[in-house]
C-alpha cells in the first residue's frame, strides 16, 4: 500500500476489527491473525485500501 503509513496502518487495523467481528476473509491463507489477513487481502488486491474510509470517532475511540 502506497502513501501515508499511518493512514494505511489505520486502514488494516479496521479490516482486521472487521474480521474479527465476523467478516469472511477474502483470501486463504494459514495465518490466523486478523492483522495479517487483513495484510494479505491489501497486497493480493482483494480489498481496495480506498474503500476503508476512516473515521477516527467510529472506528478508534475508547469513549464509547
């Protein structure tokens, strides 16, 4: 994933929550860790990073 490492760092970890939360993963692999699933679908294409739009409020709070 190209540009801000950040913002992509974000983008993984709302995938990786998604998946945690029951979403399927897009590709099979033998990892079990959602972060790395999560990595994997991003560099196999099967999930556009544009598409995680990020809400700092929604998606990484602690006061909900």
């Amino acid at each position: 994933m190209k540009g801000n490492r950040y913002l992509s760092t974000l983008k993984i970890a709302k995938r990786a929550r998604q998946i945690l939360g029951g979403a399927k993963p897009l590709v099979i692999t033998n990892y079990r860790n959602p972060i790395k699933i999560a990595q994997r679908e991003i560099e196999q294409g099967k999930i556009d990073p544009e598409l995680l739009k990020i809400d700092p409020v929604d998606d990484f709070s602690f006061y909900k």
